[in-house]
C-alpha cells in the first residue's frame, strides 16, 4: 500500500502532462483573401401565402469549410424595399452583427423573421418582397437573397404546371423563377386573369397556351374591361407601370408548341411579348393566333437563350421560323421590333396598328424586320418569310417602318393592302432591284395617319384610334369574317378604317 499512493500521484501528473488544460487555446484567425463562406440555401423563401400569417421564421446555416477560424466583418441587411425582415445572430437581434467568428470546420445558425402586421399590404406594394443578407468576410462579399410574397396570390416558383391546367381569376398569379407549360399540355387562362412576372421571368410553353380563346364579349371592351387577361412585370409601384424589360416574356419552345391562341389580353413591360424559339428550323412552325390584344412597352436588347447561346434584340412579336396569324391588335413602344420575323414563317397581319414611337429611347431599327436567316453573324438557314398585310397601320419614329432582309428572294411572298406605312426604302410602285413596291394595292405611303394622342404631343394617356380628320379613315376594305375592331365594336359593312380602331367610335 505504501508504494500505490507514489504510483497513483505519478500517473496524474503523466495525465495532465498528456491532456490538453481547462483553458482552450485561442484558435487561429485566418485573413486569406480567397476564403468563402457556404451557405445552406442561396434563397431564404418564405412560402407561405404571407399576407395570412403575422410572423414567419426560416433557418440558414452559415459553414466555415477551412480548417481555421474566420471573422465575418459584417452581417448586414442591405434593406432595399420597407424591410420586413430582422436577424437573430448568436441569439441577438438586429440588422446588422459585426466581427463574429466561425470556428474551423464549424457553422454559424442565423435565424431570419419576416414579420407583416395585419392589414399591413396595401395594393400598390409588391407582391414579392426582397431584400438580401450581405457577408464581408477578409474583403469578399458575398449575399443570400431573402424573398417573402406579400399579398394574396398564387405564386408559381420554378413550376412545371400540371397538364391541362386552367389558372382560374379570383386571385392574381405571380411567377418567380418561370413557368413551364409540358409538351402534349395546356394552359387555360379565364378571363380577367391577371399574371405578374418576376424580374427575368416568363412562361415556356412547350405545348399550348389559351388566353381567352372562346370569349365571345357582348358590347365593347374597353382598355380597363375586367375579361381582359393581363401579364406584366411584379413591381406595382406607379414609377413602374411603363418600364420596358421588367420580365422576359412569352415563349413558344419548337417541335412541340402547337395551335396557341391569345385573344382579349394586354401584354406589357416585357423584354419580348410573343416568342416562337425555333431556331433548327423544326417543322411543323409552332404557330399562335392573336387577336383583340395590346402588347405595349417592350424592350430586351441583348437577349440570351440558354438554349442556344445566342443574343438577340427583343420585340412584341418575335419569331425564329414561327407562323403568326394577328388581327385586331395593337403593337406599341417596342424599342426594337414590334413584329421581328427571322429564318422564315408566316406571318399574317389584318386590321393592326403599329405604332411605335418608343418615348423613352431612340430606335434604330424598323417596326416590321423580315429575313430568311436569324441576326447571328453565321446564320447557317435559309428559309424564305411569308408576309400577308391588310388594313393595317406601321407607322412610328421613324423614317423607315419596313424592313425586308435579302427580299430579292422572297418578293412573291410579299403581300401588302390598302394599309397605311411609312417607308422609304419601298416607296416605288412596283417591285424594282430585289425590293417590293408598296405604293400600289390601295396603300398610303409616308402620310400621317394622325392619331388621336401620340408621344409626339402628349406625355401619356396614348389614344391611337384615328383622330376626326385622319386621311387614313375609310381606306380599308371590308373583311368578311372580321366585323368588329380590337374594342369589338362594329366596323363599316363599306369603307372601314384600317388598323386596331374603327375611327367612327366614340
């Protein structure tokens, strides 16, 4: 017993000398330059219907993967639209959270809460509320992006729809992320639907697209009708309601889209408005009928399409080899094309109006742009564009509305009547050196048409129905099968006016 004692004592002190102290060992900060923080999630979401609900909280786990601590500098809000978020780093509360450290190999819980009291959303907020978290850590900067809808709606996010779907009209639809519409499948549009578009976001459809397709509307349809379906931009603020380019637009995807139809609608504030991407070529075109639509303040120059890496200018109806039947339609403010139709299609046009004054930039390119290849500089297809154009209006900024690419190929495909447009380039009265003559068949060339309210004297509330003393009145020729004008008002059984508006209306 007399040695155990000795031979206990020396095997604690062999253990504490092994054993690492009471007292951790401050852990090395690292200041590389080229450290980066992991996030669990690059989008904090809340899903929820959020004007229902009064407090919403969401997890984000903030990793560390290097084997040595770093300091986050800052932990900051950047508070860009009537926050509605607040942070709990480390169990405080705030906006902002300087100098926090993350061990080696170790994470940080940032707990995020977006808190709306009750009838806190007046109509004119947005539907989805932004805001981001912004790291500073040894001089990166990185952010995660916190989104929270904030009316009652249906959101679509990242969504590829159910087949045969119907979006009903008692709320408005809000897309973020983009929808898609499967190929051998449909989407059905009630009236009065109203669709708001996220930044950079649209519809695919790969199968069919009905807006309004069987509305038979009794008495007039004026431009804030209720049966009128709507697609625009998310932002409902007043600054926003003619921002070219807030969303991407509609787009009919080749080999599948077929038979689409877009009747009674407004489609304004996209980078395109109508779509067909069919750049191969693929037969049969997709092909989409409009009718009784307005498509208004569009711009998208310098598109990119994933699908095939190209870059492109946008328009209100644009197509790469589509086939387009548009009647009783309204094309306006397009900054670079209202009807650009590229590697061929078909492309019929009745009782439209063209009216491109473009306010809010200047336009260097003309209204109508046909070719037979795409604007690529090696188009490698050749496929010859059909136009057929009556008693239509293209008139705008500029000096020169029409533009037709390589026409010498396709002249007898070109067919305009008793329409009203403003050309140079095609003024002559019969074909001549590979370009269509125009001054014949009824057409009124480079003379005003005079609408009612233009950009040119007014600042808004654009009116292009033709004013009392239009020289463009009583031009057109009557067309059986279409008796009523974009308002489904009556046209002249004799003389009617060419374009969207029978002029004699009130």
């Amino acid at each position: 017993m007399r040695f155990l004692l000795p031979v206990l004592f020396l095997l604690a002190v062999l253990t504490a000398a092994v054993l690492p102290g009471c007292e951790p060992k401050e852990e090395l900060i690292t200041t590389d330059g080229s450290v980066r923080l992991a996030f669990s999630v690059d989008t904090v979401a809340f899903d929820t219907v959020f004007v229902q609900t009064r407090t919403v909280a969401k997890r984000l786990w903030v990793y560390n993967r290097n084997k040595r601590a770093v300091q986050v500098a800052e932990i900051r809000l950047a508070g860009t639209y009537g926050n509605p978020y607040k942070l709990v780093i480390n169990g405080d509360s705030g906006a902002v959270a300087q100098n926090v450290t993350i061990r080696g190999q170790d994470s940080l819980l940032i707990l995020v809460k977006a808190t709306l009291g009750a009838n806190a959303q007046p109509q004119n907020r947005p539907f989805l509320q932004e805001d981001r978290i912004e790291f500073s850590t040894n001089g990166n900067q990185q952010r995660v992006q916190l989104v929270a809808y904030g009316q009652n709606a249906y959101f679509h996010v990242n969504e590829t729809l159910a087949c045969n779907a119907v979006w009903r009209n008692d709320k408005p639809h809000v897309i973020y992320g983009g929808v898609v519409v499967p190929a051998g499948c449909s989407l059905r549009l009630e009236e009065g639907t109203r669709v708001y578009c996220h930044a950079r976001t649209g519809i695919i459809v790969r199968g069919t697209l009905l807006v309004n397709p069987t509305l038979q509307p009794s008495g007039e349809v004026r431009p804030d009708d209720r049966r009128i379906v709507r697609f625009q931009g998310d932002r409902l603020e007043a600054f926003y309601n003619d921002i070219p380019g807030q969303w991407a637009g509609i787009q009919f995807e080749a080999g599948s889209s077929r038979n689409s139809v877009v009747r009674y609608c407004e489609i304004k504030n996209a980078s395109f408005g109508l779509l067909v991407y069919n750049p191969e070529a693929q037969q049969p075109f997709p092909k989409v009928t409009v009718e009784h639509t307005a498509i208004r303040n569009i711009s998208g120059a310098g598109l990119t399409f994933a699908s095939g890496g190209q870059r492109f200018n946008g328009g209100g109806i644009l197509s790469f080899s589509g086939d387009f039947d548009v009647r009783n339609t309204l094309l306006t403010n397009c900054g670079e094309y209202a009807l650009g139709g590229f590697q061929g299609g078909t492309y019929n046009l009745q009782y439209c109006t063209i009216a491109n004054y473009t306010p809010q930039f200047r336009r260097e390119t003309a209204s109508i742009t046909l070719a037979d290849v795409l604007p690529v500089r090696q188009p490698t297809l050749s496929v010859l564009p059909v136009l057929s154009m009556q008693n239509t209006i293209v008139w705008g900024s500029s000096e020169e509305e029409l533009l037709f690419v390589n026409s010498q190929k396709y002249l007898g495909q070109i067919s305009v009547q008793h329409s009203v447009l403003r050309t140079q380039a095609y003024a002559a009265a019969a074909d001549a050196n590979g370009r269509p003559g125009l001054a014949r068949n009824g057409n009124l060339l480079n003379v005003n048409p005079k609408f009612r309210r233009t950009p040119e004297r007014f600042t808004e509330r654009f009116d292009y129905r033709l004013d009392t003393l239009s020289p463009a009145s009583n031009r057109a020729v009557p067309l059986p099968q279409l008796t009523t004008d974009l308002r489904n008002l009556g046209r002249s059984a004799t003389s009617p006016d060419p374009g969207a508006y029978e002029r004699v209306n009130p």
